[in-house]
C-alpha cells in the first residue's frame, strides 16, 4: 500500500529511473509530522534505518515489489543515519545513505564549465574518492544535458541502473552522486537512458584509469596521492625549451620501444623509464616525445584514436606508475612531450560518440561532424563545454602530471572545414570560406592559457599546410603555438635523399628551398614515425646504394637535417639504423647492435646530439635570420652545399660542406668573407662512425682569392656522402 505521503507520481518516476532529480523524492526529507526517510533498492528484502547519533532503529516499510521502502520518524530535525540492509539471500551489510549528501559540485563550477573557462574541471567531473562529513566514498559526476536520466553502475551495485540515479544540477547538464563506500579500483560506468528510452553505457569521459582493453570499464582511481620530485626541473625547464635552445627529441612508441617478454608484452611505465632514461643520456637527446598514451581501444591505432583523454592507458600500468615515468625523466633532466588527439574521436560505442543519445561532442551534421576517410568525429569547436573538456585535458596533463608540452596532432584537419573532404562533403564557414573559424579561436584560447598558467611548457603543432601565424603569438593575430612540424622541409629532403645520387642533381632545389620559408614559423624538423610505416619503409631502406653507401648516406641525413635552421626530431629506431618498417606490434630491432656498423650509427647520433647542444650556433638564432648564411647552394651539378650557422659572437661561427655524392672531393673551394682560419671540428665521414676517414687534420686557412662571391677562400676536403663542420680559430 502506497503511503499518503509518498507522491504516486514520483515514485514511478524513480521506479522507471527516469527522475532527473531523485534525491528530491529520496533521502531524508523534514515534513509536518516528523522525519521522513525514501530509499529505494531493488535488492533489498529489509531496510532498516540506523539514527547513528541516538542508535536508534526504525524498520523501513516496502511498498512497492520493485524495492521502494519508506520510513516516517518522529524526529524533530534531520539526523545523520545509516541504512542496514538486507538482501535476498539473508546477507546483511550496512551503508550511508548515498541520497543523504548535498551536492559538491556548487554554482561558480557550473558558471565556469558553462562558460567553457573551468580550467580544472577535471578536480569536479568524474569519479573522485573524497570525504564527506566523516564518510569515504567516490563522488561521481559527469555532463550528459539531453539524458533523460543518468546513473552511475559498476561493481558495487551489480550493474543496475535503478540503484544510483544521479541528479541534474539545474540546467548545466551535469549529474551527480556521492556513493559511500565506493573505493578506488572499483569499476563503473554511467549508464545513460536517452529520450527514446534507449540505454546507453558509457566509459567516464574524464574518468582517470580504465580497464586494460577489450574490457571497457573505467576505475576509480585517486590521482592525488603521488609524491613528486621534480621541482628542481620545474624551475629550470623555461630555459630547456624556448627557441634559443638545443632541443633534439627522441620520438617512441611506448608499446613497441621495448616489448615485454611475458604476458602481453607490455611492460610497466617503471621499467620503461629506468630503460629509456639510460639510453637517452647515452645518445643526448633533450626530450622525449610520447606517441599518445591516453587510454584507447585499439593497439592499431597507435593511441591516435582515444577514449579516455584523461588516463593514462592502462597497458603499461597505473597512473602512479606513469607519474613515476614522468617524475623519473625529469630527476634526470629530461623532458617529456605527449602526442595530444583533439582533432577526432572514434565511434567506439562506449566512448564519447552519441555520448547522451545525442551528438554531444561531436557535430550533429556529417558534414561537420564527421571524416569520412578515417572513420572518426570531429569535436565540435564552438561548444563551450567541449572547449573545456579540451583546455582542461591539456592543462591536467601540463599540471597534475607535470608534462613539459603537447605535440597537437592533425592541427590542418581541424583548422580547415573541407579537410580529407570531397565538394558536396563539407559546410562552409558563416563568410562562406574553408577555414574552421571555431577551431581557430580553440587554439589561441589553448595556447594563451597554456603558456599563462605553466612557463616553460611547449606547444607544437602539426600543421602541414601553408596556414600563416601557426607559431606567432595570439596578440599578433597567430594561432600561439611555440612551433611548427616543418613537413615541407622533410617532405622535399626525403624526396632529394631518396634519389640516386647521379640524379641528385636535377632535384637540387628540394634540398635547398626550405630556407626560402624557413623563419616564417618556429620550425621544428621532424623524421617521425609517419615517415616509416604503411610501405614508406624505413630511414636506411629509403636511402640509395649499397650497405656502405645507405649508411653514409643516412649519417649524411642525420648531419644535414643537425645542421638546418630547426629544432630536431628522430623516431625510435632510426638512430641505429633500424632495417625493418616500424610496427605497433614488435619491438625496435635492437639485436642490431651486435654488428658494428650500428653500433657505429649509435654512436654516430651520440656525437652529432653531443656536437648540437655544445655549439650555440646550431640552435641559438633559429628564429632570425641572422643565424644562417648560404655560401653556395647552387652548385648542382656537384649536389654540395655549403652554409654557415653563427650567434652574435663570432667566435662560435661554424660552416657545414655537405656532400650527397660519393666523389671525395680533395680540394673543394669554398668562399668566406674575411681572413680567418678554421678547424674540422666533425664529419660524418670518421672511421668511428664507420666512414672512410677522409677528414680534415690540419688548420684551414683562408686565402686571397675571390669565390662564391666573397673576398676570400679556402679549400676543404669533403669526403663522399658526407657532412663536414668547421669552426673558425680565434
């Protein structure tokens, strides 16, 4: 029998989980005539409330089959209680009302989110172990605005959605629920019933931890408890980024770089950054880089197709063990770059696609919405709520997980409205033009709150069209990143490198055009992985010749691309001359160093990183023109170019012959301006680094004789398919 105080017409609200608002009907409400307490659980026989001050007990009534009990008290005022529980197989167990809490997340929250400017929503949106009054459990929450209704079911509720019915908070969108008792590694989901009554289970969008895949849960997870260590290279970092500094960056897969031997060949985040800092501080590079490591469905995507922006995959371990990863580089001073994936999301059915039956994240037209050609959605840049959900994922891991910067991927297809899109396949923009004008004021809000809030933190874009202003600050109209992926300079060198070098010569000017460009953008050069899968081959297998002249070849490559106006960017592998396509699946072909000749290319790149971070001419002026002069780069017929690299001090002038033939060449002229004299300070030619030795031994002097239009001239030896640095005397 329903009681005279109980509204008929709620309860089959809460009895449909359909109440946007079920803490209204239950929990602990004070009417007329006392006290009144509504709960309702389907898998309760007997519920019994406990008034935890008084120890007093009142037998809650059943009144309906499906588990609604209810209880009228004498109370005067509202007491604290707990809930003893009975259920059907005669097991008794005790809890806190979750109903019994007031919502945590409070109104200048939901103005900031609604605002698109909460830039730690991540502190407020998903599952959170907290204290409440005394009492532990997981706070819960999570944006779904056109859900009918919205539950949080997992592990501790037996999947059932009637069992925690969140509430809606006014008309921000947001649900939630305090669960007592709900400890971290417990599962969960948020089940979503849509206004066609469909359900949908959704892993938590900013849910911190995930179950390894195939499975799909998200974990509760208390990300707060890690102790840091790395304040000394918090303080320091603004001077190991910023374009007057050497930045060389090993690029790796962290699933491939070193595969586990057991199980399923993932190793923990640990063992990956004892490994990985030792063969970084052996080969000199400043940075590593990170291919996505946010959680994903699919091995083969690389991590470029993510569901939970906001863990760290579980493949190699827990988010401890990452930030242990991460506070490990830097007690050795290196820095660490993530690949970063705001440009699409997959359909995947428990990730953000149709989050609340509707298209929430993403556009509500294809044609927006969606790209055809890799099968993924496109965020919509113009919410403010998506906004937020981006800026806050870029500011948690520049802040809670102290990452040095974010490599965007895919900036053109965001920027550009037709991108990978047939005529008839896109909507224009409000002038009727291509460009994402949304996407646009994404960035300069990203890149302007990023840099205000973390100095010394680097954005890098890549962005492989002709877009103006990608690495120019907001107040001068740019899109404010800190550099540019310089595509056209590796798209025209590899295309130059991968001729025969009797053929060389017709291609000259894709070696040399990029200086024509080269300080429109902070350019970073970049051989990265995309350069090395899906037929492309790799590093050594795109280069012409026999096994010596491959290797001379690459060293030629590697020397030339360290001597180029630009930050430096090597993909794991190709420093020891990795034979083999990269492949998600298998590791480095790291049994290759038991021959010489790549232990020899190791040792190579170790010299060459070592050579960049000690001459200042090699990095201090990338941004000017003042940092690079040609001394002749239209000797074709020759395929040699000659170039000097300096700082406003003379004393660090050094000048590049770089030869992509395999002519020694005894007695190569080149011209330089004044009387001076130079030593070889490097080649790619040594015999260590399994060249021909033909190097410069004595001290080079310059002569009266005009060349290359200059006053004065020396003469080099330049060894076949080689790089020569000299450095002037003082």
């Amino acid at each position: 029998m329903i009681k005279e105080w109980v509204n008929e017409d709620e309860l089959k609200v809460v009895q449909n989980s359909e109440h946007r608002d079920p803490h209204h009907m239950l929990g602990q409400h004070k009417i007329a005539s006392g006290i009144l307490v509504n709960v309702f659980l389907p898998f309760a026989k007997n519920v019994t409330v406990i008034n935890l001050s008084s120890k007093k007990k009142y037998e809650m009534e059943k009144v309906t089959v499906d588990g609604f009990f209810t209880v009228k008290t004498t109370c005067k005022k509202e007491f604290e209680y707990s809930l003893e529980i009975e259920n059907f197989e005669g097991i008794t167990w005790e809890i806190r009302d979750p109903y019994s809490f007031e919502p945590v997340i409070d109104e200048l929250d939901l103005y900031l989110f609604g605002e698109g400017t909460h830039y730690e929503i991540y502190k407020k949106l998903g599952s959170h172990p907290i204290e409440i009054n005394g009492v532990s459990g997981t706070h819960f929450a999570v944006w779904a605005p056109n859900a009918k209704r919205v539950s949080v079911v997992g592990d501790f509720n037996g999947w059932d959605g009637r069992v925690h019915q969140m509430r809606a908070l006014g008309n921000s969108g947001i649900f939630e629920i305090f669960v007592p008792g709900v400890n971290p590694g417990q599962l969960y989901k948020f089940e979503i019933k849509t206004y066609e009554n469909a359900i949908l289970k959704k892993t938590d969008p900013y849910g911190n931890y995930a179950e390894l895949r195939p499975n799909t849960a998200s974990i509760v997870y208390d990300i707060e408890n890690f102790n840091w260590n790395d304040e000394a290279w918090i303080n320091i970092r603004k001077n190991k980024a910023n374009v007057k500094a050497p930045i060389s960056i090993y690029e790796l897969h962290m699933g491939s770089w070193k595969m586990g031997s057991e199980g399923n060949g993932f190793r923990n985040y640990r063992d990956i950054a004892r490994d990985l800092v030792e063969y970084v501080k052996e080969l000199g590079y400043t940075h590593v880089e990170l291919m996505p490591v946010s959680e994903h469905p699919f091995d083969g995507s690389w991590g470029y197709q993510v569901t939970g922006y906001y863990a760290p995959t579980s493949r190699f371990g827990t988010p401890d063990d990452f930030m242990y990863f991460v506070n490990y580089l830097h007690e050795n001073e290196i820095g660490i770059i993530l690949d970063w994936v705001p440009a699409h999301f997959p359909k995947d059915a428990h990730g953000l696609a149709k989050f609340d039956g509707s298209a929430l994240y993403e556009h509500a037209d294809p044609k927006q919405g969606e790209h055809p050609h890799w099968g993924t959605l496109i965020f919509n840049y113009g919410r403010k709520e998506i906004k937020n959900f981006l800026i806050g994922n870029a500011l948690f891991w520049l802040e809670h997980y102290h990452i040095d910067g974010l490599r965007v991927d895919a900036v053109a297809s965001m920027l550009y409205l037709d991108y990978g899109k047939e005529e008839g396949e896109w909507v224009p923009n409000i002038y009727g033009g291509r460009e994402n004008l949304d996407a646009v004021e994404f960035f300069k809000h990203l890149n302007s709150i990023t840099y205000q809030r973390n100095p010394g933190i680097v954005m890098i874009a890549e962005e492989s069209t002709s877009w103006g202003g990608v690495s120019r600050p907001v107040e001068g109209g740019g899109l404010g990143f800190g550099y540019k992926w310089n595509m056209g300079w590796m798209n025209d060198f590899l295309r130059y490198i991968e001729k025969e070098a009797v053929h060389r010569k017709y291609h000259h000017n894709d070696l040399t055009f990029s200086m024509v460009y080269a300080y429109t953008e902070n350019f970073m050069l970049v051989l990265s992985h995309d350069e090395v899968v899906h037929g492309k081959g790799s590093m050594i297998n795109k280069m012409p010749g026999d096994y010596w002249q491959k290797l001379a070849n690459l060293r030629a490559t590697y020397g030339f691309m360290f001597g180029h106006p630009g930050k430096k960017l090597l993909f794991m592998g190709q420093d020891i001359a990795q034979f083999d396509e990269w492949s998600e699946s298998k590791s480095i072909q790291w049994n290759l160093l038991q021959f010489e000749n790549h232990r020899q290319m190791k040792h190579y790149m170790a010299c060459l990183n070592k050579l960049y971070k000690s001459e200042p001419a090699l990095y201090e002026l990338d941004d000017s023109d003042r940092g690079f002069e040609w001394i002749n780069c239209v000797d074709a017929e020759a395929s040699i170019v000659s170039f000097i690299r300096k700082t406003e001090d003379k004393k660090d002038t050094l000048i590049y012959v770089c030869n992509f033939t395999p002519v020694p060449r005894e007695s190569h002229r080149i011209g330089y301006s004044e009387q001076a004299q130079f030593e070889e300070i490097f080649s790619s030619d040594r015999s260590e680094f399994g060249g021909s030795g033909f190097v410069n031994t004595d001290v080079i002097y310059t002569e009266n004789m005009a060349w290359d239009g200059r006053e004065n001239s020396m003469v080099v030896k330049v060894p076949p398919l080689g790089i020569t640095v000299l450095k002037i005397k003082s």
